[in-house]
C-alpha cells in the first residue's frame, strides 16, 4: 500500500515561483544532510531574491 507525503510546509507560505535557468539568492532557509546528501528547506521566514547578471560561484 503506498501513501503520499504532506505538501511540503512551502507550498502555504506565500514564496514566490522560481523560473529555471535564473539565479537567485536565500536568506533564512533551514538546512539538512542525510547520508551525504544535503537540502535546503524553505520557510515562511525564507526571503528570496532575483539576481541580474553573472553570479562568480567558488569552492
């Protein structure tokens, strides 16, 4: 018997769409690792915004 998961806590929290391909920045997200394999968790405290231009990324 299979069951389905909970909306996700982001989907009542008024953030905004996020189109593919932009680039944008997140203020006030929770994050998690399990097993190696990392998350980032929106919240009604998440602030989003959009980037214009090219974002320089480094390790």
């Amino acid at each position: 018997m299979r069951t389905s998961a909970p909306p996700p806590s982001w989907v009542n929290s008024d953030l905004p769409d996020l189109e593919e391909g932009e680039t944008y920045r997140f203020e006030s997200v929770v994050t998690d690792e399990y097993e190696g394999r990392y998350s980032v968790k929106l919240t009604s405290e998440t602030e989003i915004e959009q980037l214009n231009g090219v974002v320089a990324v480094t390790k």
